[in-house]
C-alpha cells in the first residue's frame, strides 16, 4: 500500500488518467479528408481498361448505378427510379423501372433533363413477359406495355433530387447531371449493354 504523501501525489492523477478520469483532455478525432472522385475517363485510363467494354448495372434495391469494363467496377454514382419501384414493369402507366438486360435506340440532349439516353425497352424479353402476364390476367384488358423508357438527369441546380433518394421518375432512371454527363460518351447504340436488377 503507498503511504507516502509525495508517492501518493504523483500517483493519483496518472490513475485518473488511466482510468478516463480528468486528468487529461481527449483528443479530437483526427478528421480524414474523402479522396477526390475522380472522373470516369481517368479512371478507365489509370486502370488500363478498353472503354469499348463499357457496360452498366443497375441495382434497384440499393440505387445505385454502375459502370463495368472488362468486368471491373470502376466507378458507381447514386440513382433514382420510378416512383413504383418494387417490382418488374408490367404495363405503360404502372411507373415501374423495368427489369432485365437491355441495350440503348439513341441518346441526345435534353431541355427539361439535361440529356436523354432511350433504353431498348420494350424487348423481345419485354413483349414475351407482357404477353405471359396478360394471358394470367394480371394486365387489365384494354393496356400497353409502354415504352419512353431512359436514363436522364434533372432541370439544372435539381441534382439534391437525386441526393434525396426518393423515386420519382414515371420509369426512368434519373442520376445528377454530372453523372449523367460522364457516362454519355461510353454509350453506344444497338451495343453498350445495361442491366437493371431488382
């Protein structure tokens, strides 16, 4: 046992210390700094990939869209979907996303959200599954299967739309603009190939 009252002294408040007393301020957690996103064309190119490989993937539960090449993931951004976004799309009207792997008709600018990628939707794929649902009844007489189907941005300084992470489109995937921006010269019609899973 210390009994010495200069032992003693020197001894408590290193055991305050120990124990998380007040012997010491804490320290502020060191803050780290995110590395800088870089953009999709250097990262193709510091990872020595073709970018004629470019395909994408949409992962509807989580909202996210990603860019492969060479089967690589070499860059995802944040998306978002129709505002029925449980599920396959059945018929024009339901504002679902649809599902499966598609192909792209055409891409150009667009007034209202900023540029327009036209997805292959309706497909051989498509029609088959629309023909089958409708024989089971579960497509009321008299509907399409729709069609209009892209990947599009947002009416500029709208890209917290997308931050939000609330469905909104009529079917469509929306990504910011920025984003939409770097993915529009990897696409090719007829042969860039998207994916979109539940």
């Amino acid at each position: 046992m210390l009994r010495s009252p200069l032992i003693l002294c020197l001894f408590l408040p290193l055991l305050a210390r120990c124990q998380g007393g007040t012997g010491s301020a804490p320290q502020e957690p060191t803050v780290r700094k995110s590395p800088p996103v870089r953009p999709l064309a250097l990262l193709l190119d510091s990872l020595h990939l073709d970018a004629h490989t470019v395909r994408f993937d949409v992962d509807k539960s989580d909202r996210l869209f990603s860019v492969y090449a060479e089967d690589t993931l070499v860059k995802t951004y944040p998306c978002v979907l129709g505002e029925n976004p449980i599920g396959d799309k059945f018929c024009q009207g339901d504002r679902k996303t649809p599902e499966g792997t598609f192909t792209f008709r055409s891409k150009r600018v667009h007034a209202s959200w900023h540029k327009f990628i036209w997805v292959d939707y309706p497909n051989a794929e498509s029609y088959r599954r629309f023909k089958d649902r409708k024989a089971q009844g579960l497509i009321p007489a008299g509907k399409d299967i729709g069609g209009e189907i892209g990947i599009h941005g947002v009416p500029e300084g709208m890209d917290h739309w997308i931050d939000l992470g609330r469905d909104w489109t009529w079917g469509c995937i929306a990504l910011k603009n920025t984003d939409v921006d770097e993915i529009y010269p990897y696409i090719i019609p007829e042969r860039t190939e998207l994916t979109i899973a539940p």
